[in-house]
C-alpha cells in the first residue's frame, strides 16, 4: 500500500449534483484501502457496503459518470454551441433509456435511470423542438445524431429557407434593374446562380451526413 496516494473524501453537497458522482468515484479509488481497514477492525463492518452494495454503487457511478462528462464537455468549452447541447441531451437519453430497456428487474440503476430520463424530458422536450435545426448546422453535428424523420424536417427547412432567401435576393435584382441598361442586366443574370436546390441532386446532402472531427467553430 506504500504507493497507494492519500485520498480525502469528497462531502455530498445537496445544491451540487456533480458532488454525488466525485463522492462515489473517490470512493471507489480507496476501496481496496478501506477493505484492509475494514478486515483489520471487524466493529466497521456494520456501517461498510456488503458485495451487493458495492454493485449498487458501481451501477450508481456508471450513470452519473456519463453526465459528469457532459458537463465537463459543456463548461469546459470557451464557446458551447447548440450541437454540443444536442449532443450530451441525446447521448445521455439514449444511453439511460437502453439501461431501462434491457432491464428487466426493477434494480437500482434501473430506478435511478427512470428518475434521471423523467427529469431531462422536462427540459429536453423543450429544447428539442426549439434547437433542433439550428443545431444541425454545427460542423461537429450536422445530421449525424438524427433519427431519419428529423433528417428530413432538416432538410426540408433548409430547403424552404434557400428558396424564401433566393426569392428575396430576385426581388432585390429587379429592382437594381431600373438603374441598370439592358445589356448590364443581362451581364449580371450570367453571372447570378440557378435556383436549384434539390437535396438529392447536389452535394448538401453528403455535407450534412458528414461531421467534421473537432472543428474549430470560430475558425469554421
């Protein structure tokens, strides 16, 4: 046990939840110090986790871990953007609600997980059908995490916005045309793109299928 570091206990503080998950991982670190502790003074063992216990409490830690990174994630970022959010939300749902799935007894880790999902929809419900959009436009998200009926919304919004601010950039051309001569005019339609934008035709669809691996937002 000599290279074993000197280890304080984390306090559980009621007004911070990231305080639950320090407590228990600090505590799973000196588990094999407590053990000797407990062993060596058999009037401890009342107060210390049996097996099944500890179980519990790996089971507890795995849940909370994942939340844990997520606000890591998010606070850590000079400039957390909605993909991020859209992010930690759907990876943390999905992840609880596989837990729920495949659980057939009601332990727990399974109890904790309904708890924990029950309150996210509170605020995921929200968010999602607010940012949902917005957030596929983030280099690092596009459509990735979307499920194949989101996908399609997306698409077809930003198809109604190309084609809302095309019809707009035409009306803005006709009216330059009164100061322009015909030959002007005809030089700068030669020169002004086509309206087409039909997702299957063109390259977008590839972009938005595709994330970019850690891309800088205020370089992008």
């Amino acid at each position: 046990m000599k290279n074993q570091s000197f280890l304080v206990l984390d306090l559980d503080v009621s007004t911070r939840w990231n305080s639950i998950f320090l407590m228990i991982e600090k505590l799973k670190k000196i588990r094999e110090i407590t053990d000797i502790l407990v062993t060596s003074n058999s009037s401890l063992k009342l107060n210390y986790p049996t097996e099944l216990e500890w179980i519990e409490i790996d089971m507890i830690h795995t849940l909370l871990e994942s939340i844990y990174q997520a606000t890591l994630m998010l606070s850590s970022s000079s400039y957390p953007t909605l993909g991020d959010l859209y992010l930690a939300f759907t990876t943390i749902i999905n992840f609880l609600e596989d837990i729920i799935n495949t659980t057939i007894e009601e332990t727990t880790q399974k109890i904790v997980a309904t708890a924990m999902v029950i309150k996210l929809d509170e605020y995921w419900k929200q968010l999602d059908q607010k940012s949902f959009v917005i957030a596929s436009l983030d280099p690092n998200i596009k459509l990735t995490l979307y499920d194949p009926i989101k996908q399609l919304i997306v698409q077809q919004k930003i198809q109604d916005l190309y084609f809302q601010y095309s019809t707009s950039n035409n009306n803005l051309l006709l009216q330059e045309n009164i100061l322009l001569s015909g030959r002007n005019y005809l030089k700068k339609m030669r020169k002004r793109p086509y309206n087409t934008f039909n997702l299957a035709d063109n390259n977008l669809q590839d972009y938005f299928m595709s994330s970019e691996v850690d891309c800088d937002m205020l370089l992008w």
